[in-house]
C-alpha cells in the first residue's frame, strides 16, 4: 500500500532527474461506462477523471504543441506529460472532453477520418453484425476457418478473433471479408458511435489539438505506397477543412514501427507537412530530428492511482543512461 505522501515524495523525487528535452506522451482509447471491450482499451469515466486528478497534482500537463515547442528549446518541465487519444469515437466527445474541461486540462485526438462520414469503424461493423445475427446463424466461415456464435460467449471471442484476423489484411481485402461477414449474418443495423465534424470544431476552438489517423485506419506497411499516401493526405486535407487550421500531428494506425509502418511511411508523413508523428512503441518522446515521425507513447496500465504515477514518472525517466536497469521492469507489461 502506497500512501499519499510517499507517493508525493517519491514521484518528486524521480522528477527530479526528468530530462527537458523528452515527455511522456500517454495514449489512450476508449472512455465509456459498462463496456465489454478490452479492459486496457477502454476506461470507465470514473477511473479517467481520477487519473486526470493525479495527473495534474504530480506532473505538468501540457498540449501537445506546447510540450513540442518547449521540448525544442530544452526548457520542457522535468515532468512534463500530453494527453493523446486515437481513432475519434463518440466517448471523445461524450467523456473525454467534459472531463478534461472541467480539470483544466487539454488533449489531442487523433482522428481516422472515415469515421466521421460513416459514423463508425470496418471493426465496429463486424461487432455489430455478429451481435445482431439471427440465432439460427450458428457459425461464420471464413478463409476456411469457423466461427461459433451460437452462445453470448462464442459471439465475443469470435469477434475478438475476426476483427483480429480481419486487422491485418489490407482496406480493399478488409471490404470483401466483410461483405462475406454480412452474406452471413445478415446487414446489421449501425448505431452512428463517432464524433462528428460540429463536435471536433467545438473541441479545437476549446483549445484541444486535433491531428490526422489515417482514413481508414489500415496497417499502412500493407498498403501499396500510392494508397498508404493517400490514406494519411486526405485524412489531413479533411480534418483541416473541418477545423480550418492546418493539422500539424499524425498517429500511424496499430503503430508499432517496422511491423505496421515503415520509413518509407516516416518519408510520405515528413512530405505531407506534418510537424511530428507518432507510434505505439512503448517509451519517451524525445524532438531529435532522427526521431520526430516515430515519437514514442507509453500508458501505465495499472489502475491503482499511485502505482499509475510512479509507473509514469519512471518512464518519463527509463530511457536516460543511469536508470536504464528500470526499463524493462518498468515496461514489463508490453513484452510479457
Ligand atoms: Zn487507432
């Protein structure tokens, strides 16, 4: 058991020896009460707004603008952490952002612009349609394996296991395996779970940062480089035109470096104007110029609030040369 003040004195003490050059960027998913995805993936509003509260009394939240510019001229607060959430679901709208107004706080959101015109995600049409299949469909086949959805159980370990499989096939294959889903299932009626245009104008002119997440959130590394470009180009014309400011930041979809984007995406990203990018391997973002398209993100997974803290502020630290000895206890979670 960690108490109060031991956790104030020991977060203050490793902040300490925090660099002004690099923050901890934390990436975040899903807010929304009673839910049956992932539990890493998704937070109830309750735990995120005392995390916001814990956040704010031991390290420097700062927009991520802000951390960027600060970070460049080496002036960053030792502590200094940015909040980010991908992908643009409704909860960004419905939680994420009351919650982060009301502490003072701001985020960015990253945004896969297909969402916004459809009202949802390739992954939430498979969930929908195996939720919604008539009883008598007993199973799915596809690619010559089968699926059983004749049990609530069933059901949710096979769209856990579709949407897994269906992930790593490039968009226009990802079409037609869906489009065998649903001479299956049957077309599922959609529920529109995505923010929409008004609602990311009121939540850029509230001072949060928008930036691009593809459209169609494919693994950019299956793509051909023509559709890969366009993919992260247009994402970015239309969130521009939505907000009417140029959208500076980009997050790779998956995002693990080397596996779901290459250099050659780090190339189309630089050309494409943006500022910085940002991937999903476990770590500090450090603004050295070898570094800028591939900034790393890291999420304590812990839901005790003083162990969340100190896992932070230790990563904000396990990068630097002397406590190196922490980095795989500290980031132990990821590559067990
Ligand atoms: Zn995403």
């Amino acid at each position: 058991m960690i108490t109060a003040t031991m956790l104030e004195l020991s977060v203050r003490c490793l902040n300490l020896f925090g660099s002004r050059q690099s923050f901890s960027v934390l990436n975040y998913h899903r807010v929304m009460p009673n839910t049956d995805l992932c539990s890493e993936q998704a937070l109830p509003p309750e735990l995120f707004a005392e995390q916001l509260r814990h956040l704010k009394q031991h390290f420097q939240v700062l927009s991520l603008p802000e951390a960027f510019a600060l970070s460049q001229r080496q002036q960053l607060p030792k502590n200094s952490v940015v909040i980010t959430i991908d992908d643009g679901f409704a909860d960004c709208f419905d939680y994420v952002f009351p919650l982060l107004q009301q502490h003072g706080l701001t985020a960015t959101f990253f945004i896969s612009t297909a969402g916004l015109n459809e009202g949802y995600l390739w992954e939430n049409q498979i969930s929908q349609a195996i939720q919604q299949a008539p009883s008598q469909v007993q199973a799915i086949e596809m690619l010559g394996v089968s699926y059983q959805i004749d049990s609530a159980d069933s059901r949710r370990s096979s769209i856990a296991a579709l949407t897994e499989q269906i992930k790593y096939q490039p968009v226009a294959t990802r079409r037609t395996s869906i489009t065998q889903l649903l001479e299956q299932t049957g077309q599922p009626k959609m529920v529109h779970q995505f923010v929409n245009a008004d609602q990311l104008r009121q939540m850029h002119q509230a001072g949060m940062t928008i930036g691009a997440h593809t459209v169609n959130h494919p693994i950019l590394a299956l793509e051909n480089p023509e559709q890969a470009r366009l993919e992260i180009a247009q994402s970015k014309t239309e969130l521009e035109q939505i907000i009417g400011a140029p959208i500076e930041f980009f997050a790779y979809p998956n995002g693990k470096y080397q596996t779901d984007f290459t250099d050659a995406h780090i190339e189309m990203v630089r050309e494409l104007g943006f500022t910085a990018a940002f991937s999903t391997d476990w770590g500090v973002a450090e603004t050295r110029a070898d570094l800028l398209f591939r900034l790393k993100r890291f999420t304590p997974w812990d839901r005790d609030p003083a162990r969340f803290c100190l896992r932070l502020a230790l990563n904000n630290l396990a990068d630097r040369s002397h406590f190196k000895i922490f980095q795989s206890r500290v980031r132990q979670h990821v590559s067990s």
